[in-house]
C-alpha cells in the first residue's frame, strides 16, 4: 500500500485520510491546527510537524486546504478552486519538477469511500496511473485529461447546473407558499416535472454543440419570453422577489430582440458564453 500524506483535515480532508485509513495505506497528516489531526492519529496516522514533514516519506500528497500555499512531488490538490488556480498551481508545481494532478470533488464528506461519490481529476496522466488504486479507494473517478483547470472547470459547471436548480426550485416555492400552500404538496408536481423536462437536455446540448438553435424547435424563445415575463409579473403580485427569474427573462428579452425568436431556449448561451 502507498505512503500518503495528507494537508489539511477540515471535514472533507478528515474524510479523505479516514477513508485511506480504512484500506490499509500508510496515512500521514498535518494541519495548521494539529488539534484536528488527533481522531485520526487514534485510528493509526502519523501526524507530521509540518508540510515538509509530511511530505517527506510520501510516495503520494493530496491537498485540501483553503489556500494554494503547499508543493510536492507527486501532488494531488482536491482543494475546490478556478482553472486558473489549478493551472498557476500546476505551472509552480512542475517547476519544482514535481508531477500535478487537480480534483473536483462531487460529494459530501461521509460520502468519501462510498456508493455515489466522484473525483474529477486532470492533469498528469502518469500520476494518475500511478496512484490509480489509492485514489479510487476514495470514489469513483473519472480522468479528463491533461489539461490541470478541466478538472475545476467541469467541477464548478455541475455545480453551477445544481444551484440553477436549486434556484429554480426555491423561487418555485416562494411562489406556491405565497398563496399559502404547502411545498411538499407541491412537489409531488414539481419533480415529475422537472424528470420529465430534464429528457430534453440531449436536444439542447447538441443545438448548442452545433449552434443550429433554430433546428426542430417545439417551443420557441418568443413564447417562452412571454411565459417569463408573466412569471416575473406574477412574483410581484405575490410579493415575491423575482431575482433568481429575472435573468433568464432579461437574456430571453435580449435574444428575442436580436431577432432569435424561432430559436430554441438554447440560443441563450450565445448571450453568457462571452463576457463583454
């Protein structure tokens, strides 16, 4: 089994080692506050004096920290940050001539180790194989490539397909409780919906892997504009704050008066795929 360290033991750090634990690797860890490091070394870790420490013996680093302070040989930062963060990180790291791999993690951290969870992870192929064993024991993952910022990239974009979700749904609710109805009620509406509604993302990805949005369109950017703005006026009416809304209505607005009214609704990311 390999030697890994680990930098930096908040909740998803303390997961990670505990999990690395529990199959049998030699686990050293360091955190500025060593207090945190004292449950796992009870479970069988070293604790390290200090980074340098840590990595010293390591056939494997992983980072978890809140800031890009650390380096090592054979590095894997699971720290959630920008492409350009993992791509400066990267370039710091192969001077030193060390080898970088960047993660994303999808999941919570009693997730680690179990059914569900995935590590998105980019950068150096040859440390990925490398410690292919050791960082599958953590979840599944998935390799993008070499490029060190995929991995953040793809990272922050599920996350951003969640919280439009999660905005979705909390601006939908604000609208049923206005008229003092219950949300779980309403959900028993809501999510068939959106399961039903979600079948129609192949389409949309391809018009836009294309750019044809005006292909087999079903319902068009001009009657979905007037949808829109009658859920924005209808927010008002309620005393609802028709913020998370508002966006899509005002891109939608824009399109449509660009003379893209026939356009499928995937004719808005022409708007939000470029920042002027």
């Amino acid at each position: 089994m390999s030697k890994i360290s680990v930098l930096g033991l908040g909740a998803m750090g303390s997961a990670l080692a505990a999990t690395l634990l529990r199959n049998g690797h030699s686990v050293t860890v360091w955190n500025r506050t060593p207090a945190r490091a004292e449950p796992l070394a009870a479970a069988g870790a070293r604790i390290a004096a200090s980074p340098a420490d840590a990595m010293a013996d390591a056939d494997l680093t992983i980072l978890c920290v809140v800031d890009y302070a650390l380096a090592g040989r054979d590095l894997v930062n699971l720290t959630n940050g920008t492409p350009r963060d993992a791509q400066e990180l990267a370039d710091w790291v192969a001077a030193k001539g060390a080898a970088y791999l960047d993660g994303g993690i999808m999941a919570i951290p009693p997730m680690i180790g179990e059914a569900g969870a995935l590590i998105l992870y980019s950068g150096s192929t040859a440390l990925f194989e490398r410690h292919k064993p050791s960082l599958l024991a953590l979840a599944e993952g998935r390799f993008l490539g070499e490029d060190p910022g995929r991995a953040a990239l793809y990272d922050l974009a599920l996350l951003s397909g969640m919280y439009g979700l999660f905005s979705g749904f909390l601006h939908a609710g604000a609208l049923v409780v206005s008229s003092g109805a219950g949300m779980s009620d309403f959900l028993t509406l809501l999510l068939p919906w959106l399961e039903a509604m979600s079948g129609t993302l192949p389409d949309l990805a391809g018009k836009i892997d294309s750019g044809l949005h005006d292909r087999n369109v079903v319902s068009n950017l001009a009657m979905q504009a007037i949808a829109l703005e009658n859920i924005v006026r209808a927010s008002r009416e309620q005393n609802v704050a028709p913020d998370f809304i508002n966006a899509m209505r005002r891109l939608t607005a824009m399109r449509v008066d660009q003379g893209h009214g026939g356009d499928d609704i995937s004719g808005v990311i022409e708007l939000i795929r470029r920042l002027e």
